[in-house]
C-alpha cells in the first residue's frame, strides 16, 4: 500500500545517477545483474550438441505457440539452445499456483496468509509444478521443430533415437532450472525483477532482427512509387505504429485509480489529498490476460499439426487461427474476459475489506466490512470498461496490421511483447529510484550523525572553558 508523505525535495534524474554511481552496494548489484544478463543471452543463442540450424525454427513453424513460448522463454527458442523452453514453464506455474490460492484450495490460501514461511512452501510447490510444464513443452518443440520426422525441418539432429530425444528433453528441462535460478539471483542480489528483465533481454535482443525483417517484407508491397520509397513509407508507418503502441500502453500501465483510506482514532481529515491511499490500476491483471488468452487460443492450433490434412484440421485453421478475422475475434473476446476475470483475483475486494477491518482503516464515507467490499468491488469493475478494452486493443492490433498487410506474426507487434517490455522498464526505473532514494538518506542520516557529533564536542568544549578557572588564574 502506498502513502502520500508530506513535501520533501526531490531528486532530479542527474542527482539521483550520481548518488547511484557513488552506492558502491548499488552499483555491485548492478554489474551482478549485467553480467547474469550477459550470461543468459550467450546460452540462449548457443545450440544444444548435435542440432544443426537450417533455419529460423520461428520462420518456419510461425504458429502462435513457437511466437508466445520464444516470447515468455526469453528467446532461445530460435537456436533450440538450453534456454529454448526457458521460463514460460515457471511462468504457467505461477499463474495456476495464483489462481490455486484463492479459496478454490483452502490450505493454499493459508499458505499465501502464513507470511515468508508461506511464501517459500508456495515458490517449492510452484517450481515441483513447473516440472511437467517444462517437459511436455520440450517434448512439444522438440517435435515441431522437426516436423515430426516428416518432411524438411529447420533443424537437423545428428542422431533422432529415442535416447537422444530424452536428452534434449531433460537439457531444456534443466534450462528453465537454470534460468529461474538466474532470475532469483537477479532479484535477490541484483537489480530488478530478475524474472521479466530476462524476458525482457529476450524481447529485445530480437527487435533489431524484427525491424529488419519487416522492412524486407514491407518493401515488397506493390504500390505505384518506387520500391526504395515504399520500403521506407512502410517502414515508418510500422515503426510509427510501435511507438504509438509503447507510449499508449505505458500511459494505460502507469494510470492508477486513488481510492483514499484513514485510520481510525486519527481524527476527520478535510483535504483528501493529505490522506494515504489504496493504488488500484487500470490494468490491473497486468499482461497475465493476454498470455492466458493466447494459450487456448495456440492449444488447438499446435494440436491441429500433428494431424494429417482433414476437415477438422482445416475448421481450426481457418477458424481459430489468430491470422483469420474469426480466430481474431474470439481472442479479444477471450482476453476481454480474462481481464475481469483476473484483476478481481489480484485486487481481491473481500481479502481488503477484511484487512482494513482487522487493521482499523476505512475508506471515508464508506462503512467497513461489507459496504467497503462491494465499494472496491464496484471501483474495480468500472475502471475495468477502461483497462480490458484498452489492453484488447493493444492485443489484436498486430494481428489486424498482419492480416491487412500479410506481414507473419512473427514480424508483427506483438501486444504481449510490448506489455512486457513497458512493465519490465517502468519496474526497472522503479528499482533504480528507490535505490537512488535509500541511498540519499543514507548519506543524510550519515551526515546528521557527523553534525551532532561535532555539535555536541563542541557544547561540550564550550561548557569546559565555562567550568574551568582562566588561564591568569593559574599564575
């Protein structure tokens, strides 16, 4: 919960660089958290022994589940390295582990409730459920990758036994271990949320190639200018269109609604502005809709191509595809009620209601207990009209600019991606001003501690020459 303090002076951007640069903790942290980053990225583009790349696994196989695992893994998938699963496994863990922890599963609610002791059996249980996670999504890429043995394929192995199957398997398993063990170390040591700035490394380290890609593939439209021209015209549109989409999701990221709270005994406040608040954001399931979302709508797509040409497999293609009007459409509706369905389970109105009761807080005008929850309930739902379109449109706007424009969704601006990379950012900056912030009172409450030193030697000084007879007294 976040509290509205009286004025202090703030710290400008150059002011709060120079007290990070002279944290030597902070700046320890930082190098630890590059140099983890650095090693994450190097794995993720190294082969797994006796693969051979013939080309993008992404290129050929452009479905929505090789786009939304490379995504949440962090981008190994493309090399099929260790790190090609990567985290997406802890990922759906995670979210089942949070929807198990309401009250569908009473002793896991408890769990939640039962403080840092809670907190780690939960995180034993979610990695334990990540295990089956991770090996069926292996097996899944391992599969597709090759085509299923049938046909050409993006990757070649050098020996396709059983045997060998087993141990890519278990390498891309042990690969989302060892990353979820580098972004443990990240937040815990580091700088960060050391799970979305690996994700994040992978989002980013493949713009540049995406940017190229797109503008390859813009410059073949045919249009009556000359082919330089409407290479460039298109690209800036695309580029434009990214942009446009990265401040409108950092605005809709950032906007939080202010429902104000008091204590009891304090006394009646008349300025609203000088009491604490409860932040609830506009989008507040976050980019959790969107993955949910594009996981159902992946599951048949994926099934459908393992199966031979038949009319079964043609209805999900043509129906449920995200590159077809039809399949485009289920998914905004799919993420639409995801996103009420989800921000109610992470605000929780009843759980607050009954903290603000245990704990003597109420929001003014409004009675605790029940009233307070049907007030938040009621708050939640209307700033909801704004967030789950919002977060729907940043979803389907890439796929409508592909299907319009036939750019592969590979290629395209992936609403995920960019929710991604303006959480992961907004929460990095968020780290460094708080640093910058602990740091500065640091150096405050070091610097009153040397002025009372000094203060008090010199009452003390002064006191003595007070007490003490003058020197002519002396002779």
């Amino acid at each position: 919960m976040q509290t509205v303090s009286s004025p202090k002076q703030k710290l400008n951007f150059g002011q709060r660089l120079l007290t990070l640069l002279q944290n030597r903790d902070f700046m320890v942290s930082l190098v630890l958290t590059v140099v983890l980053l650095i090693l994450f990225r190097v794995l993720a583009i190294i082969p797994l022994p006796g693969i051979r790349i013939n080309e993008s696994v992404l290129d050929r196989n452009s479905n929505d589940f090789f786009s939304l695992f490379n995504l949440l893994g962090g981008g190994g998938l493309n090399q099929l390295s260790l790190f090609a699963v990567g985290i997406s496994p802890y990922i759906s863990a995670q979210i089942i582990m949070q929807l198990l922890s309401t009250d569908l599963i009473p002793p896991l609610s408890k769990l939640v409730n039962s403080g840092e002791v809670g907190r780690r059996k939960i995180e034993m249980i979610t990695r334990i459920i990540t295990l089956p996670f991770a090996l069926v999504q292996a097996f899944a890429v391992i599969q597709i990758a090759t085509n299923a043995g049938t046909g050409s394929s993006p990757i070649s192995l050098a020996n396709s036994g059983s045997e060998f199957i087993a141990f890519y398997i278990i390498a891309m398993t042990a690969g989302t271990y060892m990353a979820v063990f580098l972004g443990d170390t990240i937040s815990k040591k580091g700088v960060g949320n050391g799970i979305t700035l690996l994700i994040l490394s992978g989002i980013l380290s493949q713009l540049p190639q995406g940017f190229i890609a797109a503008y390859n593939v813009l410059s073949g439209i045919v249009i009556t200018l000359t082919p330089q021209l409407t290479a460039a015209i298109s690209f800036f549109i695309y580029f434009l269109a990214f942009l446009v989409l990265l401040f409108a999701t950092t605005f809709i990221t950032q906007a939080t609604r202010k429902i104000p709270i008091q204590q009891s005994g304090q006394g009646l406040v008349s300025e609203v502005k000088t009491l604490p608040y409860l932040p609830i954001k506009v989008n507040a399931a976050g980019v959790i809709p969107v993955i949910f979302a594009s996981s159902i709508m992946s599951i048949p797509v994926t099934i459908a191509q393992f199966q031979p040409q038949t009319e079964s497999r043609w209805f999900v293609e043509d129906y449920l595809s995200l590159s077809t009007p039809v399949g485009i459409f289920l998914y905004a509706v799919l993420v639409i009620l995801f996103s009420f369905f989800y921000s109610y389970i992470q605000i929780n109105p009843e759980r607050l209601a009954k903290n603000f009761e245990k704990s003597g807080r109420f929001i003014p005008g409004i009675r605790p207990g029940n009233d307070t929850e049907k007030h938040i309930a009621r708050v939640l739902i209307r700033i909801n009209f704004i967030g789950a379109p919002f977060l729907t449109v940043i979803a389907i706007i890439p796929y409508i600019v592909s299907y319009f424009i036939r750019l592969p969704n590979s290629l395209s601006l992936g609403g995920t991606g960019i929710i991604i990379i303006v959480t992961a950012v907004v929460e990095f900056i968020s780290a460094l001003r708080s640093a910058a912030t602990a740091t500065n009172y640091q150096q405050l409450r070091r610097n009153l501690a040397i002025e009372v030193q000094q203060t008090a030697k010199q009452d003390s000084l002064e006191q003595l020459q007070k007490e003490a007879p003058g020197i002519g007294n002396l002779w």
